[in-house]
C-alpha cells in the first residue's frame, strides 16, 4: 500500500503546492495553506467505480432540435416561497446550496421543506452532522413534522451516506452542513477545503447519477462569504443564500446562482414559534410599523427578482456634536448614500455639513438597486426640513450626478404594487410615466396620481410641499 501523499491546500483558493509556504502563489493569502493528505488508495464510491459518472445520456452529439425538455419536470417542496427561489420547484438531480449564517434557520427550512416533500413526492434522506437524530426529531415535533417517510441520519462519513442513498433511493436528499461531513480518502478534518471539495464533487455525481435532487447546507464566515472555498458555488447548480438580522423576525432567502430559473428571486419568511412562516404578502410586513407621515419616512417601491416590495427608508439628521459628521446607512450601500448627500447639497440646496446623518431601512431589508435613490433622497429632505411626507405617496426613481431622476426598469410592476397597496400618489421619473401608457398614467390606476419628475429639485417640490 503507498503512503499516503501530501499535499498543501490554500484554504482561500484551492491552490495545491507540494511543500508549505508562507503565502500562497495563486491568490496571495497569507498563511492559508494547510497540509492535507490523499491516500491513493482509496475509492470514491463504495462500488468502487468510475469517478467521474456520466452527467447527461452517454453517446454522440445530438443536435440542438432534438433535445427533449419536456422532462424538465419540477418538484414541489410544499413552501411556495422557496419553490419561487428555486424557480417553481426542485429539479430531479440538481444541486442546491444553502448557505446562511449559524442560526439563522437553515436546519429549520429544510426540515419543513423535507417533510412536505416527504409527504407528496416520496422518501426523504436527512443526513446530519451537526445534530443527533434526537434532537432533530424534537425540533420536528415543533414544527409539526407528522408521519412521513423522512429519514434521519446522524452521520458524517460522505461514503456512508453515499451508502445510505444507494440503499433509501431517495426523492430528495439533505446534507446538514457540507462543512460538517468527511470523505475517508482525506485526512484533513472536515471544513478543511478538500473535504468539502470532495464532498461536493462527490454529492454532484450521486445527484447526476441517481437523478436526486440534493440539498447541501453551507456555513458562511463573518464577512459573508460562503465558508470554504468558492468552488463550491461553481459546482452546484443553484446557490440560495439566507439573510436576516437576527432580532428580525422574517428572514429573506436569495438565488444567488441558479441555473434552472432567475437569479435575484426573493423568498421572504418569517420565523415562529412554530418554524418558519412563508410571507405571500412582503409589502405589508414590510410597512406595518410605518409611521405615516413623520418626518424622515419615506416609501420606495423595489423590486427583486420579479417581485415588487414595498419598504420604508427612514432618515435621521441631527446636528453633529463633535468634530466629524457621521453618515450611517443600515440596509443601503454606504457609499450610494455618501453620493445622494452630495447630490443633495449641490443640486438641491440643503446644506448637510455638519450634520449627522443616519439612514436605516425598516424591517432589516436590504435594498442594493439605484430605484431606492429617490426614496433615500426624499427621507433626508423630509427630515432635515422636519416636515414629513404624505403618508400615502410612494416613489422611486435612480438619482444621477447632475441631479436628474433616471428612469429605472420594471416601472409598471412597482406602480401595480403601490396601487394594491392602497397609495394615491406615486413619484416617478418623468421618463417612466408614460400618458400614452394606460398602466403607467394614462388613467387605468383607479384613484392613483402618477407624478413624473425629471429632476432631484423637482421631485422635493413635489414631495415637501
Ligand atoms: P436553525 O434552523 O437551527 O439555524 P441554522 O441551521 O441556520 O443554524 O434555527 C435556529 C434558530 O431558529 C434558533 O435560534 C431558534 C429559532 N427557531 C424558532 O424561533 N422557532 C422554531 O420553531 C425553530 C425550530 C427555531
Ligand atoms: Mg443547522
């Protein structure tokens, strides 16, 4: 038997060097390269077979016209929010990641979504390393996990879960963490970089191979990223995030990579006592603690993925104490608030030096796309003049340098959305609204007044009268 043959692992990359070194010469990371060893000898799969399995049908080309897709069938996981993620269900024999800071309800996702798949479509193999089969059952009880043919597996070895599968012949297959399991051909600790490697690689092929759908929960480290390496996320064939500020109820769960439907889906839930509740209606969860009509308060229509969502941007300015003005912004990105500042001082008169600026989005929502500009805009006027908005105006609108509102993509959807919600007045770029349009101003909005803006001075006017 050869000795097993070492090598070193950058954990940041997944660079291999054959002797240690201080830093690594891929990616430059300091100190991250980590020895791990291969025993040649071992097999990847119990059967001893070929390790890299057929992905598709085995043979020629075929051309484009004869691919059949009527197959493409998707499986429901009785959570209609996470159903919207994955694009309308789980594919048979894809990958999905999890991902999601500790505690922040992966575990808990999961085991709703794997006793209702449990339920409707066939078995369930959950396979975890992090808790004993004891202790998922007593969450399950909670939630309220009846009878169903799910089955728990407390274990961490990848070979005997591979096993396991063969044996179950699952419909549906959850790995509670990718970072917790280990392949017996390494003997590097899990989380180490080759064991998840490996152990993705290794899940892939059962996936492909047995036509599974697979479900692998992954931890990510304190500046969010996915723990381990990147290549996991090259790997699988969907990528869902889980998000939320933990003394939040509702949590968000985001596509980020997905290759069976649209990325920038939005599931939105909100965490009970009775596990996780899919929110249908966002916008009113989003605007329930609204304080209508106080100054800083303003109300923009976002929209992620294909789904409008109303939210509340509140903005604080208060005279600065001490030396340096701070300008603080929860749930939109700093720098876009440093600009709309400027923007706000140059082309709209309001002097801000000085002064403290707070801007927060209610709920713990994060909103990343420029149509948020002209409700962060408006939030500070309103507050800084301590006059407030009327409480049932909406807006949205990009705010460019020169001070002029940008028209932004998805306009109907967000004037359809505020409208359902009930607001009367809406704000947008003039070159949105539209008077040939019967959607977007041309008078099909029941009681709604669309207002088009072309600039940041105007659309104050409009807003603070
Ligand atoms: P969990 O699914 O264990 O998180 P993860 O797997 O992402 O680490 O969720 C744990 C948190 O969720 C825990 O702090 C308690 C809370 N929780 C509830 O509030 N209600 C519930 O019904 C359950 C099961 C958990
Ligand atoms: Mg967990």
């Amino acid at each position: 038997m050869k000795s097993p043959r070492a090598v070193f692992v950058c954990q940041e990359c997944g660079a291999q060097a054959p002797k240690w070194m201080g830093r690594c010469l891929e990616c430059g990371a300091w100190n991250s390269l980590v020895e791990e060893r291969v025993s040649e000898t071992g097999t990847a799969f119990p059967s001893g077979g070929n390790r890299y399995l057929q992905i598709g049908t085995p043979g020629s080309a075929k051309l484009y016209a004869d691919v059949d897709t009527t197959n493409a069938v998707r499986l429901s996981t009785g959570i209609d929010e996470l159903d919207r993620v994955l694009g309308g269900g789980v594919v048979p024999g894809s990958l999905v990641l999890l991902g999601g800071e500790p505690g922040i309800g992966k575990s808990t996702l999961l085991l709703q979504a794997a006793a209702h798949f449990a339920r409707q479509v066939g078995p369930v193999l959950y396979a975890s390393g992090e808790e004993s089969e004891h202790q998922i059952k007593s969450r399950g009880d909670r939630l309220g996990v009846g009878a169903a043919p799910l089955y728990l597996l407390a274990e961490t070895c990848i070979e005997r879960i591979l096993e396991e599968i063969g044996r179950l012949k699952p419909a549906l297959v959850v790995i509670d963490s990718v970072q917790t399991v280990f392949s017996m051909k390494f003997q590097s600790a899990p989380g180490s970089i080759g064991q998840v490697r490996e152990a993705a690689t290794q899940f892939l092929f059962a996936a492909k191979g047995q036509n599974v759908p697979t479900v692998l929960v992954g931890h990510v480290t304190k500046d969010g990223s996915l723990a381990g390496p990147k290549v996991l996320e090259h790997v699988v064939d969907t990528v869902l995030y889980f998000e939320g500020e933990r003394h939040h109820a509702h949590r968000v769960v985001r596509a980020v990579k997905n290759r069976f439907g649209a990325v920038s889906e939005l599931g939105v839930f909100e965490m009970t006592g009775a596990g996780l509740r899919p929110v249908p209606n966002p916008s009113r969860l989003f605007l329930s603690e609204r304080a209508s009509g106080t100054p800083g308060s303003a109300v923009l229509c976002c929209v992620e993925g294909s789904r409008p969502i109303l939210v509340e941007v509140q903005a604080l300015v208060s005279t600065s104490t001490y030396g340096n003005a701070r300008r603080m912004a929860i749930g939109i990105d700093q720098n876009r608030l440093s600009l709309l500042l400027a923007v706000l001082e140059k082309r709209a008169g309001l002097s801000l030096a000085g002064d403290d600026v707070y801007v927060n989005v209610a709920g713990g929502m994060n909103v990343e796309e420029p149509a948020a500009d002209l409700g962060v805009v408006a939030a500070v006027a309103s507050s800084v003049r301590s006059r407030g908005l009327s409480p049932s105006t909406a807006m949205f609108g990009e705010v460019g340098l020169t001070g002029e509102i940008r028209g932004i993509p998805q306009a109907r959807l967000r004037v359809r959305e505020a409208v359902r919600m009930g607001f009367t007045r809406i704000v947008l770029p003039a070159a949105n609204a539209d008077p040939e349009d019967p959607a977007l101003g041309g008078g099909d909005n029941g009681p709604a007044e669309l207002v088009g803006v072309r600039t940041v001075a105007e659309a104050l006017d409009e807003l603070i009268a």
